[in-house]
C-alpha cells in the first residue's frame, strides 16, 4: 500500500478531518498484515489511515485526554 500524498496533521486539521467524514458510508476496513495500522475507506473514495505504532497508546485508542 502506498500513501504518496499522506502527511501529518495538525490537531485543529485531524478534528475538521474527522468531522467531515463522521456520517460517511465506510467501504472496506483494513488492518496492516505486519502492524497493528488500521485503514478505514469511505464510499466517496476518501480513506482514514490510523498510524500503526505510538510507544505511549495502541493505535485504536481515541479520547480526548486522559
């Protein structure tokens, strides 16, 4: 798989992007076959790539603070 248009994100830029997909159609659903990343793509062709390694959360963590 490869991203070539992939980079990272403000906070303010993650949050607007998770809103703007909140009621999207998800289409497929993904993990990495050697890590623990996860892909979710959405029926209008966007994909949401959650990275796969953070030494201080599992990233299918999500919150808002401790």
């Amino acid at each position: 798989m490869v991203f070539e248009n992939r980079r990272e994100l403000s906070e303010e830029e993650a949050i607007n992007t998770i809103l703007e997909i909140r009621r999207e159609q998800i289409v497929d659903i993904s993990l990495g076959e050697n890590s623990p990343s996860l892909l979710i793509s959405f029926h209008s062709g966007k994909c949401l790539y959650i990275n796969d390694y953070d030494k201080n959360v599992e990233c299918w963590q999500a919150g808002d603070d401790w």
